[in-house]
C-alpha cells in the first residue's frame, strides 16, 4: 500500500506535513483525521532507484543520462 504525503493549507498557520497509508483506490483525504484541519495532498517523484544495466556506477567513458550535447558534462 502507498504512502502519501499531505500538507496543511490553512493560512495563518504554517504548514505541516504528515504521511498516511492508503490504498490507491481510497480518495485523497480532505481533512488531517488527527486535527480536522483542511489539507491537500503533495505531489512528489519518489525515492525510487532506476539501475541501468546492473550497473552502481557510471561506466569508464560513460556520457551520463542526460545525452552529450546538454552541456553538462
């Protein structure tokens, strides 16, 4: 089951975050159970790892990802 994050939206106070555990399939909360403070939920990437090759490092002569005429490498 995910975790999600939620973030207070009230504001004259300063916002909180706080995760919860839902099914994918439950709605996004509304309100912080624990409070009843209005909420929304927050949109992130992740901390997933994408491996390529099987590989934990760049390889000897390796480009990188982002392609060779990008300028950062």
């Amino acid at each position: 089951m995910p975790i999600y994050v939620y973030e207070t939206t009230d504001p004259a106070k300063p916002p909180r975050r706080f995760e919860v555990k839902q099914s994918m399939k439950d709605e996004p909360l509304r309100v912080d159970p624990e409070t009843g403070e209005a909420v929304k939920r927050v949109i992130s990437g992740g901390y997933g790892v994408h491996v390529v090759g099987g590989s934990t490092g760049p390889s000897v002569g390796s480009v990188g990802g982002c392609g060779p005429g990008c300028g950062c490498h």
